[in-house]
C-alpha cells in the first residue's frame, strides 16, 4: 500500500496545501509584500551598484538603498498625498457653504451651447450635464459627510496604511539583500526547464520595471503639466486636480482628458476664451502628447503589448486589485502571452519529434509487409545464400 506513487502524491498534497495556507495567512499584508516586491526590482541594480562600491557588505547597501528610496519616493508621495486630502476638505466645505456650485457651472455650459446642439443632445438623450453636475455635486456633499460622520475610521485606516508602509520598507530591506539567493531557490524549485524558468521570470522583471516606471513616470508628467496649467489660469485646487489627473493617466488613451477637457468647455462657456483655447492647446500639446510619446517608448516598447491591451488589462486590474491592478493586470496579460510562446515552441518541437517517431514505426510495418507479401518459394531459396550473422554460427558463438 505504501508505494513510491502514493507517498509522491501524498507529498504533492501536501505542498499545495501549506503553500495556499502560506497564501492565505499573508493575504492580508498582500499590498506590503507586492510593492516591496516591485520596489525591489525597480532598485535592484542601485543596490548592485552600492554594493559594489562597498565592498560587497549587503547589509549596508540595502540600508542606503532603503534610505534612497524613503527620500525620492516614500515622502514625495506622502506630502502630495497630504496637500491633495487638504484641497478635497477645502473643496467639501466650499461646496456645503455654497461657494461651488456644480448644478449652476452646468447650466452655464448648456446655456452657452447652440440651440442646434443642445436639441440634438436632447433628442437623441445623449448626455444631461444638469444631472451629471447634481450627482457629482452630491457625491461631495456625501463625501464631507462620511468624513465629518466617520473621521474615527479614517484615522484607524491612516493608522493602517503607515503599518503597511512600515510593512513594506521593512520586507523590502530583506528583498534588496537577500533577493538574489531567493530569486535562485524559486527557479530551482520550480517544476519547470531551466529555460523556461529563465525566460518567465526575465519577463516578469521586465514587464514590472516597465510597467511602473512608464507609467508612474506618464502620470508625474501628465500631473504636473495639467497642475501647472491649472495654476497659471488661477483655478483653485491646482494640486488636488493635477494630482487626479495623475491617477487617471494610469489609464491609456483618456487618462487626464476626463479632467482638463470638462475644465476647458467651462471655460469657453462662461466667456473666457483664451483661458478655454489656452487650455485646449495646452491639453492637446503637451499633457496629451507627453503620453502619446512617452508611453510607447518606456511601456510598449519592452513589454510588447497592444495599446488596447495595456488599457483593458489596466482598467480589470484596478478593479479587481485597487491602485496595484495598473502593474497586476499587464503583468499578467504579460505572462499570459509568455507562456503560451512557450507552449507554443513546445509543440513545434513536438511536431517533428512526433513525425520522426512515425516514421520509424511505419519502417517495420512495411518491412513485415513486404515479407508477408513475399511468395513461399523464394524463402528457401534465399536461405542458403543468406550471409551468417557478425558473431558467426550459433554453435561457434557459444564455443567462443
């Protein structure tokens, strides 16, 4: 009963067991353990590059690569995030003192279009801007409500995300100086060839390293461009909106449009012309263009996926995962596309083995063919003048 089979599929058993256990006990630190992840591929050649400097001491390295990234990437993001949830409570309390008035900028806009249009808009029921600006409008009303009603739980989920901050600065001083071996054990434990190993997990990194710095790099610029514009046509709450229009140029092809184009037709409503050109031009020129350039050349061009791939992978994946899903749905579709190349070459290397092996089968099958065909008397025949086997009769290969 205790066979070799069943102890292997007892042990398989067992490993799938305790590695979705694994999964499940740090399900809830997932986001720490991902971004610790991606930030240590991002940084990995600065911490080679340190530690080289120093003389091979990991510790050491990992630590200034740690203190590197706290400096460019952890506080930026943490004071922006900070004077953007300041402009949201400015503009709330505008908004419930009257100030900002969402229902009477959409009547201003209708107002302002041609009859022509505003009665094909109504005809075909294509868009209501009244009803688009009073449900925006309440939307903030609600908003400063849960903030008032709820400024206990949005303390405890501030106190939430500084511990998986902490979380992850502190995984990722372990993955800077210990991810290499790690990177080595997984291949070697992995049921796969080498090859294919190597060819996943290079693609992997490369579609990480692409995905974050393209498009983190894209919504920085889109951000600011659109932030500055904001700013020098003196509309308040410049870094809530260029921060907006950096979260929403993670998504290809619209992105930070959905901000500056609404901005501008208000614009060209209430009679402030250049603003409203200013402001297309500059929309069209320069926070337009800077994704239509730069995208391409730090996304497409290592990663190897469509446009309307990357777009539809990115909007699943924030779905589905939050703010990760921009770097977890290409990714994915990434591998998706890696691994069946690979299953592909398998099964054109298959394909020749599989007609070679056929071919050698059909050989005896034709040889006992022909020797079943062959007519009785010329076995006989062809007996005498038969050449004796390389090791010479049987009674002298025994003797010998």
């Amino acid at each position: 009963m205790n066979s070799p089979a069943l102890q292997r599929a007892v042990f398989l058993l067992l490993v799938v067991v305790v590695t979705v256990a694994f999964g499940w006990v740090l399900s809830p630190f997932f986001g720490a353990v991902f971004w610790a992840v991606i930030m240590a591929l991002l940084f990995h050649s600065t911490f080679r590059a340190l530690r080289a400097r120093l003389g091979g001491r990991r510790n050491l390295a990992a630590l200034l690569t740690l203190l590197l990234i706290v400096l460019i990437v952890v506080l930026p993001m943490v004071l922006l995030s900070v004077a953007a949830v300041d402009e949201i409570v400015a503009l709330i309390a505008r908004v419930r003192a009257g100030d900002v008035d969402f229902r009477a900028y959409a009547h201003q806009v209708l107002a302002a279009l041609p009859h022509w249009l505003t009665d094909l808009l109504a005809h075909f029921d294509l868009i209501d801007l009244q009803s688009a600006a009073e449900k925006f409008s309440d939307a903030l009303l609600k908003s400063g409500q849960a903030l008032t009603s709820r400024a206990l739980t949005i303390g405890q989920n501030a106190l939430v995300f500084v511990f998986n901050l902490v979380i992850m600065l502190y995984l990722l001083f372990f993955f800077l100086r210990d991810g290499e071996q790690l990177v080595r054990l997984l291949r070697r434990a992995a049921p796969m060839e080498r090859g294919q190993i190597h060819y996943l997990t290079s693609k992997f990194s490369t579609v990480v390293r692409a995905t974050v710095k393209g498009n983190v790099l894209v919504a920085l610029v889109q951000g600011a461009l659109g932030g500055l514009a904001f700013w020098a046509l003196g509309i308040r709450g410049a870094v809530l909106w260029g921060a907006i229009m950096a979260f929403l140029s993670l998504l290809p092809a619209v992105g930070a449009s959905l901000i500056w184009a609404p901005v501008a037709i208000y614009l060209l409503a209430v009679g402030s012309i250049w603003q409203g050109v200013a402001l297309i031009v500059w929309g069209v020129l320069a926070v337009g263009m800077a994704d239509n350039l730069l995208r391409p050349i730090l996304i497409g061009k290592d990663t190897k996926l469509p446009d309307y791939l990357v777009l539809l992978t990115t909007l699943g994946g924030m779905s589905l995962f939050g703010l990760s899903g921009f770097v977890i749905g290409p990714t994915i579709a990434a591998l998706f596309m890696a691994a069946w190349a690979l299953f592909a070459r398998e099964e054109e290397k298959i394909a020749p083995d599989a007609a070679s092996g056929a071919a050698a089968d059909a050989a005896p099958d034709a040889s006992s063919d022909a020797a079943s065909n062959a007519t009785p008397d010329a076995a006989p025949d062809a007996a005498p003048n038969a050449a004796p086997p390389p090791g010479g009769p049987p009674a002298q290969a025994e003797k010998s």
